[in-house]
C-alpha cells in the first residue's frame, strides 16, 4: 500500500500466463485506429480508501454500451471480494489485481439470474488498446501511477514524471487520434503521431480531479506505462442489468 497526497494507491500487478489465450483483438486485426468516446456519466470518488480495482471495474460497469447504476457499496464490494480470490494469502493487506477484480465482476448477476458479463479478454500492447477503445468499448487498465498525474494539466493531460509511486487502476474509455501527414486510415503505430494522440482515463478520485474527473494521456506515455508490467482488460458479450 502507497498513500500520497491524500490517496492510497494500491493495485497489485498480477499476471497469468494463462490469458496470453484470451487475447482481446487478433493478431490478424488491422482495422484502422478510429476516435471513439464511451459515455460513462458516474463519477464515483474512492476517497482515502486503497480500493482503485474495484472502483474502476464499478466504473465500467456504468459506462456504455451496457450501462448499469453502480455506487461506491458496488466498487467496494468488487474489491473486498476480489481480496478474498487473490493468490497472497491471508487478509492482512490493502490491494488487489486487475484480474481477481474481473473475476469478482464475472460472477454479478443481472436481474434476469444471468452474469453481467459471459467472458473477459486482455490487451497486449497500446495498438490492441487503441483497437478495443475504438471498436469495442471501455476498458480497464492496471498501470504505473506517476506523481505528476496527481495534477493533470489546464487541458487535463498528464505527463510522465518517472517518479512512480505505487499501483493505480484507472477506466479508458476513449481515444482520439493525429494521423501523421498523409495518412488517411492509420493502422499502425507509426501511421499517427503518438505524442498527439490520446486516450481518455476516467478516474476514480470525483468530479473534481482533471476535467470533469477525466484525464488524457498521451499514446505514447501510455504505450510506456504498459511496457513496465501495465494490463488492459475488457469484458466481452456483456449483459444488461
């Protein structure tokens, strides 16, 4: 567990090998890069409780294209379960992975007896993460959080500092993408300009954090972050509540 500037920040990396399987966009996908936003109009604030898991997955839960009501019980609940299905023993800890918050998600019923969400699938890399964004929907990330995110930019963007100071888990839930010149359908990395293009975090801290409890971060920055032991998660063939 982190506490800085008033926030605890304690996502645990925590990687299967297993879902190397369950990859989230074929190797074989060379769908152009596209600008998509998913609406999620909750804002939900973790406060000073280390709980950014389970309140990112609350937050994809409301987001489109299914959304559904959540509230801060919802996020908690996701985490404490997600604390009792994790591999380290015991209890004595604050955090929990990506993966065990899936899981917890993975077994909510809608009103109909039916899971919330049949199966859940991984990004490998910022392309994949920029394909799901665009053509699927939101997802959530497990990252390396840096002190200079704790203040985003007047334009909401934050910046890499490398001065990382624990775990944070964080909604994606849009991208907005500068082709280089003379590309008209970019398809790879180096068909966009990735210190300009962006994607969109939905934060867990309220409304009040960026702009509108939003911040961007760059393709580039984020294409880092995920190089040193960053994940990307996204429910698939979801239900409505």
């Amino acid at each position: 567990m982190v506490e800085h500037r008033g926030r605890t920040l304690n996502r645990i990396p925590q990687f299967d090998e297993r879902s190397r399987g369950f990859a989230a966009v074929s190797p074989d996908d060379k769908r152009p890069f596209r600008n998509r936003l998913w609406k999620c109009n909750t804002y939900l604030d973790q406060g000073r409780e280390g709980a950014c898991v389970g309140f990112a997955w609350a937050h994809e839960l409301a987001s489109m294209p299914k959304p559904i009501p959540v509230t801060a019980d919802t996020a908690l609940g996701i985490y404490r379960s997600a604390q009792k299905i994790d591999p380290w023993p015991g209890e004595d800890y604050s955090g929990t992975s990506v993966l065990a918050g899936v899981k917890i998600v993975q077994q909510r019923l809608n009103s109909m007896g039916k899971p919330l969400i049949k199966e859940y699938r991984w990004a490998f890399g910022v392309e994949d993460v920029l394909r799901v964004i665009g053509y699927a929907g939101p997802l959530v990330l497990g990252i390396e959080w840096q002190d200079s995110f704790y203040e985003p930019d007047a334009n909401g963007q934050i910046w890499l500092s490398d001065k990382p100071v624990g775990g944070h888990a964080i909604l994606a839930k849009g991208v907005d993408i500068t082709p280089v010149a003379g590309v008209d359908s970019p398809t790879k990395l180096s068909d966009i300009d990735i210190h300009k293009s962006k994607v969109r975090l939905h934060n867990s801290w309220g409304a009040e954090y960026g702009v509108g409890g939003d911040c961007f971060i760059s393709v580039h920055d984020l294409n880092h972050l995920l190089s040193k032991g960053g994940e990307a998660c996204i429910p698939v063939k979801r239900s409505k509540e």
